[in-house]
C-alpha cells in the first residue's frame, strides 16, 4: 500500500485481492469478523476468478493491521499473492463491514 507522506492516523481505502486457496475456508467470514474487530468500514466477496476481494476503508494502521491478516487468512487457507490498490476515501463511507454475496 502507497502510504508515503500521509500522516499516521488518517483515513484511507483500498482494494485487495486474496489468491490461492481463498475459498471455501471461511476466508469471508474470517475477514469480516477480524475488519470489525479494527472498527473498519467494508466488504469482502468472492469472485468468479476464484479470488476474495476486500474493499476496506478506515484509519491506517487498522487498514494495515487487515491486510497483514489478509496475507495469511484463516486456518485452512493457503494465500500465495495479495494484490493490493489505493482508492480515494470515501468522504461518507457505510458503516460496518459485509460480507457481500
């Protein structure tokens, strides 16, 4: 993630994309539980590539302590490559974060 000349607690949003063994390892449902658990506004959905992708905005280092997570994953899962965007910040992003179906 480019985060180079933005002061530590400032909001900002990416796009990452999980690949290798992602799903069918609870790998959603994992992401969710540990993007509430930092207070992060989102979404986690699979895709038909066979990939989980997470959209996630909120302070950095919660956005940073995410995609650490989101490199390993749960348990059962076997990440090879986490491919990661910056997005502009959403000025009111949704509370919450889902898991999208």
């Amino acid at each position: 993630m480019t985060t180079a000349g933005r002061p530590p607690g400032d909001v900002v949003r990416v796009r990452a994309e999980a690949s290798g063994r992602v799903q069918g390892v609870w790998y959603r449902e994992s992401c969710r539980r540990e993007a509430e658990r930092l207070g992060l506004a989102g979404e986690v959905r699979n895709t038909a590539a066979g990939t989980v992708e997470i959209e996630v905005q909120g302070p950095r280092p919660a956005v940073e302590a995410l995609l650490r997570w989101a490199r390993t994953g749960p348990p059962a899962a076997d990440v090879t490559a986490l491919a990661i965007v910056d997005l502009a910040p959403v000025p009111r992003a949704p509370g919450g974060f889902r898991v999208a179906r």
